[in-house]
C-alpha cells in the first residue's frame, strides 16, 4: 500500500467516527477544523483507534499528513457557498469568518452580526 493510501485509509477511518459522533451529538455537525473538533473531544482518541503511532520520524510524517487530510475533509464537509463581507466604518469590506464558506444563508447572517456587534459597521452576505 501507498503512503497516500494509507493516508486516505486513516483520514476515513477517523473521518467515520467523527461523523459517528455527529449523529450521536457529542461532535457538532458544523465542526470544521481540528481545533473545534478538539473543543468537543479529545481527537488523540481518534489516532489511537486508528493505530496511528507517534514516536519516530516516519510515524510522524504519516500522522501529520492524516491530520492534514483530517482537517482538509473536515473543512470541506462544513463548507458552503455563503460568504460574510464585512463593511468597516468609512468604506473598507473585508470578508471575514470561513474562507470556506458556510452552508447556509442564517448561518452567514449570524456570523456578521457577531461581527459587527463586536467591531461595528455592517456586513452582508453573497452567495458565491
């Protein structure tokens, strides 16, 4: 098998017992990187139901390519075509929150309200 096989092998297995604990709750389902799965569990548990060792070099490499295959899927899975263009007082947009987007227009709105309640001006939301 190849690094790259084995790389998609272990992104799935892990991927499935994320979406797993999506439908029992303990995950969210709009979980859409590492550092907010890790909020909701502890993701080590994952690597170590996989088998995905951690203490040489090759065990390493393997595992930082899984966690970036991990984290590209889980980015893509909560992705959407909506995108948040925030306004700053005086003329300057910028888009702020997902570069992915998120997969509702509510969703959207909620993040630039947030946005303008905590750095003012206004915001909208485009569909892309």
């Amino acid at each position: 098998m190849s690094d790259s096989d084995e790389v998609r092998r272990l992104a799935t297995a892990i991927m499935t017992m994320i979406k797993e604990d999506q439908d029992s709750g303990q995950v969210s389902r709009g979980v859409s990187s590492l550092d907010e799965l890790d909020d909701c569990v502890d993701i080590e548990d994952y690597f170590r139901q996989v088998g995905l060792r951690s203490a040489d070099d090759d065990a390493t490499d393997l595992r930082g390519a899984v966690v970036a295959e991990v984290g590209l899927q889980l980015r893509l899975s909560s992705a959407g075509p909506w995108h948040v263009v925030w306004k700053q007082t005086g003329g300057t947009s910028t888009e702020v929150g997902r570069t992915a987007g998120y997969p509702t227009q509510a969703e959207a709105e909620a993040v630039g309200r947030e946005h303008v309640r905590t750095s003012g001006g206004s915001f909208s939301v485009r569909k892309a």
